[in-house]
C-alpha cells in the first residue's frame, strides 16, 4: 500500500523531519514502513495496517508542530504511541484497561493466538523469546479481566534467580527486595493504569507481588495468577506453583527457554511442566517466534542469530547447558540446548 500526505506547514519541513530526517527514521522503524519524503509531499509505503498508523502518527506530529519552532523526541514518542492507540482501540479483540482511551491489541497472529488462548483457559503456557510480549500481554489479560469484574485480584510471581549476576543481600522489606525481579512486571502496568491506581490496588491487595518461594500453602481462588521468567524455576517449584490454582482463577506461565539462569545441570521447570503437560485437556501450551518480536527490528536478527548458533551446537562464550535430559515436544519447536563446550 502506499499513502501520499502533503505538509501543512512546508516552510518546517527541517522542524517536521528532524536532525537528518531523524523522526521520520523513528516513524520508519516504529511501524515497519519505507517512508519517501520529497519537497512539501511524503509518500509510506508498506503493509496496509502499518501505512495508516504511521500517517496517523504523522499527522500527530504536524499537530504538535503547530505553534511550535521544533519538535523533541518526546513529541515523536507522543505521536508515535497515539498512533498505536488508536489502532488498538479499533481491533477487533482489543482489551480494555484502566488508561483512559487506551487499549491493547495483538500486533501479530501469534499474539493474537495467544490471547485466546488466555481468555479460554484456566492454565496456558507461553514460550519464546524476549521481545514478543509474553509478560506485557499477559498483564494486559489480567487487568481487561480485572476492569471487567470477572476476576477480584491479580498475583505477579517471579523466581528471585539474577541473570548470571550475584546481587548480594538487598535491603528493605520483601516488597523492596523483589521489587527488581518484578520491575518489567510493573513496568507493563504502568501501561495500563496510573500510579495511584497501582498504588490503591497494591495496598488493598488486589494486586498483590508474591516471590515463588512465598507460594507454599497458598491458594488462590478467583484470581489472575502471572508466573513471569518460568524457565528459572526448577522442576519442584513448578509443580508446586500449579497445584496454587483455586476456583475460578487462571494461571498464566511465561518465559524463555533460550535465558535460562539455573545452575549448571539444574533442569529448567517450564520445559520440563511443558513436556509433562502438553496432553492434558484444558492446557494451553503456545509459542511465539521471532516474527512475533515488536521491540526494534534488531531484536529479531539478534534472536535468529543466537538461535542459529543454538541449533549447530556453537553455543557462545560461557555458554552452559542447563536441560540435557529435559527436550521439549515436538509440537513445540524449542530448540534443545547444546552440550556445554569442553577445554581442548
């Protein structure tokens, strides 16, 4: 498809583009479009859904250019994000959250797969690599159920495993230590609601931050449960975070078994829960590619490459495998680990 728009203002047209065209760059990469900029006319070319966000972003900048010498990155950041908003809140399976005119869409088919997934089961699996929304979507589950009344509370669980860095004591209460290990967790939520509103649903509860370890003897009934970074569980952990499942609650288990942080020879409790469970009725068991990535297109050449390397058995510097007795199904294309290199 390809979309001509004209400058309202041509005389700022330097203001409008930025630094050697850098917002039209940013427009470019935010939206996957090629974007041919002549005199007062500019021309997006791309796929049909990615064209209109990006002329909509456009013309959001024009907006803001108005009555303005120059525009800053958080004006195309503003710009860009209205865009995607817009969008979102005309799909078709869009959820709705706390933020007022915002709302969040898959942005591919397996996001979208997903989703359902979420909204129709009582236990789903997800695995895949960073940048594909595992955690984001699922918070935004938990929350569209949340705004709707169809679930009282949400429960954020996470291992406390650092990512190949020993951090040391850490102090402040348990809401402080684990506040790191849950920062993308919050992060995602920021997202969809205001800080107050975090605020109040922290202190009365409704949501409520519970280190996997702290799982033991609870149950949790008409709940929205999230276990983020799963593959760093081991397999005990796992079986006794889903035997947490109450009445009326959903689990949702997401992480990426390519970044597993378990000591050496210490099984990973996602594969191994995938493995175990892939027959059951009721469970859903997905995973996302990098052709689900959405974070900047590097991402998706950087987890290709690293998975290529995976497959032929190169590993990388320091590289260590963690699962050499656990394998994935096969419906399931996770990519066995390779054995650990030896000293020649």
């Amino acid at each position: 498809m390809e979309l001509s728009l004209s400058l309202r203002e041509p005389q700022k047209r330097t203001a409008l583009f930025g630094a050697g065209d850098a917002h039209l760059r940013r427009l470019r990469d935010a939206f996957d479009v090629r974007i041919q900029a002549r005199n007062a006319n500019v021309r997006i070319l791309g796929e049909p859904p990615n064209v209109a966000k990006a002329a909509a972003a456009f013309e959001r900048l024009q907006e803001l250019l108005q009555g303005r010498d120059d525009l800053d990155e958080d004006a195309v950041t503003r710009a860009i994000d209205d865009a995607e908003g817009q969008a979102a809140a005309r799909a078709p399976d869009a959820l709705g959250v706390f933020t007022p005119h915002t709302a969040i869409a898959p942005k591919t088919e397996g996001q979208r797969a997903y989703i359902r997934a979420m909204l129709g089961h009582d236990l789903v699996f997800c695995g895949g690599p960073a940048g594909t929304g595992k955690t984001y979507l699922a918070v935004a589950v938990a929350i569209h159920l949340l705004k709707a009344g169809q679930t009282s509370r949400i429960a954020l669980v996470r291992p406390a495993v650092e990512a190949g860095e020993k951090l040391g004591f850490l102090p402040g209460d348990l809401q402080q230590k684990v506040n790191p290990y849950l920062r993308p967790l919050f992060d995602a939520m920021h997202d969809m609601m205001t800080f107050d509103q975090l605020k109040r649903f922290l202190v009365n509860d409704i949501i409520e931050v519970i280190p996997l370890a702290y799982m033991r003897g609870r149950t949790l009934n008409n709940a929205v449960i999230i276990l983020d970074e799963a593959q760093n569980c081991t397999p005990s952990q796992m079986l006794m975070f889903l035997t947490r499942l109450g009445h009326r609650s959903k689990m949702i288990v997401t992480g990426d078994d390519s970044q597993i942080d378990l000591e050496p020879g210490q099984p990973s409790g996602l594969v191994d829960a995938i493995q175990r469970l892939r027959d059951v009725p009721g469970i859903a068991i997905l995973r996302l590619t990098e052709r689900d990535i959405i974070r900047h297109r590097l991402v998706q050449a950087v987890v290709a490459r690293y998975a290529d390397d995976r497959a032929r058995g190169r590993g990388y510097p320091g590289y260590t495998s963690h699962n050499k007795e656990i394998r994935a199904p096969s419906e399931l294309p996770i990519a066995p680990e390779p054995e650990p290199e030896t000293d020649r």
